[in-house]
C-alpha cells in the first residue's frame, strides 16, 4: 500500500470541487480539507481530523481519536478506533465497527 504524504494530498486532482484521493497509507498525514473522496483500503493514523463532506470507500481503518465533520459518509466494513468524534449527519454502512468512547452527532446513521 503506498503511504501518502502532505504534498501528495496537495498534489492530488480536483474534480467537480471533490479531491480525489486513492487507496493508500495516510498515516502521515493530520489534517484533510472539505470534500475529499477516498478509494477502498484506507489506513489512517490517530489523531486524524477531516473537514466537512468527506466520502470514504469500503474497509477503511481509522486509528484512534479521529475527528469528522459534518456530513461524512462510509462505506461498508469501516473500522473506528476508541474515542472517534463525528458530526451531524454522518452515515455509516453495513458492518461498520466502534470502539469505545465514540461520539456522534444528530442525525447520524
């Protein structure tokens, strides 16, 4: 799995005001803009904080003590470590697993 770093992020294409990001390590990097689009197989390290709109593909794994925006959306068989934070209207897939202290804002599901 390739491991990204910021100016690969920053480097990344934009299409219709979505940045495209593929599969990969992005352990590496802390803090992501609005509006990303992620592949399938992420890894992110702990730590990570996201903007709003942010749509992540099946089986990512997020390390512990990330923090999500508004309006996230997940893919099937997503895994969160302890004490993730998301905001209002998050949705999550089938078969989505959390760890302990997690929080969520209204309206998720």
């Amino acid at each position: 799995m390739k491991k990204y770093t910021q100016a690969d992020l920053d480097a990344f294409r934009v299409i219709d005001g979505i940045k495209q990001c593929p599969s990969g390590d992005y352990s590496a990097i802390q803090v992501f803009s609005d509006r990303c689009s992620f592949g399938e197989w992420c890894s992110f390290s702990e730590s990570c904080s996201f903007g709003e709109g942010c749509s992540f593909g099946e089986r990512c794994s997020f390390g512990e003590d990330c923090f999500f925006g508004a309006c996230c959306s997940f893919g099937e068989d997503c895994s969160f470590g302890e004490r993730c934070s998301f905001g209002e209207r998050c949705s999550f897939g089938e078969r989505c697993s959390f760890g302990a202290c997690c929080s969520f804002g209204a309206c998720c599901s």
